[in-house]
C-alpha cells in the first residue's frame, strides 16, 4: 500500500506554511494545567504552532484566553504564568485587564485614548478538560468536548481518575525531522519489537493484542501489560491497568502508563521543516510514590530517546531521497488515517500553488490526491 502523501510533504517548507494555517490555528491544543490558574489574576502561557496565547482566571472567576500580544508593538504581554492584578506589557506599559481590555496607554494622547476601547488583546476560546486547560485559535469548529468524544471514558476504562491528578513536571525535547514524522512514529506499534525492547518487556506488542482505534478527532492505541513481563526495571502493577495513547488531532498526545496513577499531555509542533518541538506535562496521582515516578519517568525516557534516533534517521532518508513515497501496512493503518487527515486539510490550497514560480531545484507537491490504503 502506497503512502496517502508522497516524502515531498515532509520536506517542502510550502506545504509547512498552509499546515500551520490549516491544521494548528483551527484545532484545540493544550495551553496548561488548570491547578495554575486557581484565583483571580492566575495566568499562564502557551502557545498554537508560533503563536502566543494566555489563558487568564478574571476577577470574576471566569477564565478567558487571549493572543499573548500588545496591540501597540507585538509583544509579548506575560512572558511566563504567574499572577498579577493587570496584564502590563513589559515593552512600553499598555495595562490590559483580566478581561483582555486596554486600561491605560502611557503617554498615548488623545487619539490613542479615544480607540482604548477597540485595542484589547484579541480573544481566543478556551475550555477544561480535566485538570487541563486547552485553547483555539478560531472561533468557528467544535467544541472541546465534541473533539474529545468518549475520550474520559476511555482514559477511565484504564483506571486512571482525572479528578486526582496534580502536576509534577514539564519535560521539553526537540527532534531532528518534520512534525508528522515524529507524530506518524507515535501513530504505530510495528517498530516497537525492534526498536523499544523495554516497552516491549511490559507491554503485549503483538498484532493481536496492541489495540488501533480512529475516531474523528482522535487516534488511539491501547497496550495491553503481558502476563509476565520480562522487565526488572519497571512495575506495571497497580491501579491503571493497561498503556492508553492518543493523538487529539493533530498533534497533542496524551500518553498513560500501566502501574500508577499517571498521565503525560502536550503538543508537537514543527520548528523548521525538518525540525519538531514539543513538551510533555507530567502528572500523577497521590499512589505514585517517588520511586515508581523514578521507575516512569526512566521507562517513559528510554522510549523517547530511542524514538528520537528513530525519526532523524527517517527525516535523512526522506530528504534525501529520489523515492517518491513509501509503503504502509495493516498494523499502520492510524498512520494512514492521519497523512488522509493531513492531505484532505492542505490539499486544495497546496494545489493552487503555481509550480512554474518553485525554485529549480524545490521538490514538488502533487497537485492532485494519491489513493490511499
């Protein structure tokens, strides 16, 4: 079965540009945790793909979200969470509200004065889920909860309580390959007899047992614990009963662990077209004690680490090869259903690229579908 894309979607920083227009800034990404944002003033930052956005606990209780941007010069109004009664730009002290209103402009003089009232920090939607906050940058497609679906349902079903979880730590990585490689190495397990031998001492990697799930929004695996594992190093015994990993699409992971209560969330986003940054915010439950947490977070690295070495290699070949696209199988088939999220998306604005104005030696996009599996 041939690739849904073809490797020029990997490597031509065109189609980058119309994916962060078409997929990040219409979907709903992780912004942080709500535990952060408790009382009034409380606020935090993010950001969607290379957008700044903060989500701000007013004085009247509600949380909003907003572009983390001066409407004077572009910067960035709160540089990191904290807690203030005003948001006051750090650049020329334009004061904004908790509420995204302009209350003062030193110096502004009458004109600016009388366009206070247009010149707030421009609103964008947030929701909860969880002890999670989430944020979108349009204010037209679904809710969160109908992006999420039966997702606490699921996440239930393994044992994992939501209500009991706090926050530990944030873990930042960069690796060296586009975005939906890294994301289409997430989507599937066919490499992990090979490439993560201590994931599969625990977990049943086998085809008949690993679990692939596709919902509208979302792309799930479910990794059963073998009945005896092989590991030395790592206890799945506990609480949560099952491994539990989803792609919100189209880059927030969620990541859960068999043994104790515990959950990692964040997004991936690209940084150059053969680049990706992404972070993970570790949370666990009070069962968690400091030596199984040690124990996770060693499990949960190897894996990581090993993924990395992975998806550098592909990006190599991707990149430079002649090849025009490669072959999914079966067991892949969520990495199928993503590239046809991604192509249905991009697809009709990368057509409307004249090829005639590309560099000579730029590879070129198709202009017209490929079939899929």
């Amino acid at each position: 079965m041939e690739s849904v894309i073809s490797w020029d979607w990997y490597r031509d920083p065109r189609v980058l540009a119309v994916e962060e227009r078409r997929l990040f800034r219409s979907s709903w990404q992780y912004a942080g945790p709500l535990e952060r944002l408790s009382g009034p003033g409380d606020h935090i930052v993010g950001r969607v793909s290379r957008v700044p956005v903060l989500v701000a606990r007013g004085d009247d209780g509600e949380l909003r979200g907003f572009l983390n941007v001066c409407r004077h010069r572009g910067s960035l109004v709160a540089l990191a969470d904290g807690n203030a009664p005003r948001l006051r730009c750090p650049y020329h002290a334009w004061t904004y509200g908790l509420d995204g209103t302009l209350r003062s402009a030193p110096q502004c003089g009458p004109q600016i004065e009388a366009e206070l009232g247009d010149l707030g920090l421009l609103p964008v939607r947030v929701a909860t889920f969880g002890p999670f906050v989430f944020a979108n940058l349009s204010a037209d497609g679904p809710p969160l909860d109908a992006v999420l679906g039966d997702l606490g349902e699921v996440i239930a079903g393994v044992g994992i309580d939501l209500a009991g979880l706090r926050l530990r730590q944030r873990f930042g990585y960069t690796l060296a390959a586009n975005w939906k490689i890294h994301v289409e190495n997430y989507l599937e397990c066919y490499h992990c007899p090979v490439a993560h031998p201590g994931f599969s001492s625990v977990m049943d990697v086998a085809p008949g047992r690993y679990e692939l799930t596709a919902a509208e929004h979302r792309l799930s695996h479910r990794a059963p614990v073998r009945r005896s594992p092989t590991s030395s190093s790592y206890s799945a015994a506990g609480s949560v009963t099952a491994g539990s990993y989803h792609l919100l699409l189209p880059n927030v992971k969620i990541n859960i662990n068999p043994g104790r209560q515990n959950l990692s969330i964040g997004p991936v986003y690209p940084d150059g077209v053969d680049r990706t940054a992404g972070f993970l915010d570790y949370y666990f439950g009070a069962d968690a004690d400091e030596a199984w947490i040690e124990q996770m977070m060693a499990f949960d690295g190897d894996v990581g680490t090993e993924d990395a070495a992975l998806v550098a290699a592909a990006q190599l070949g991707v990149t430079g090869s002649w090849i025009d696209r490669g072959r999914i199988l079966p067991s892949e088939r969520l990495l199928a259903d993503f590239q046809r999220y991604v192509r249905a998306a991009c697809e009709s604005e990368l057509g409307s690229v004249n090829p005639g104005e590309r560099p000579p030696d730029a590879p070129k996009v198709p202009v017209t579908p490929s079939p899929g599996p």
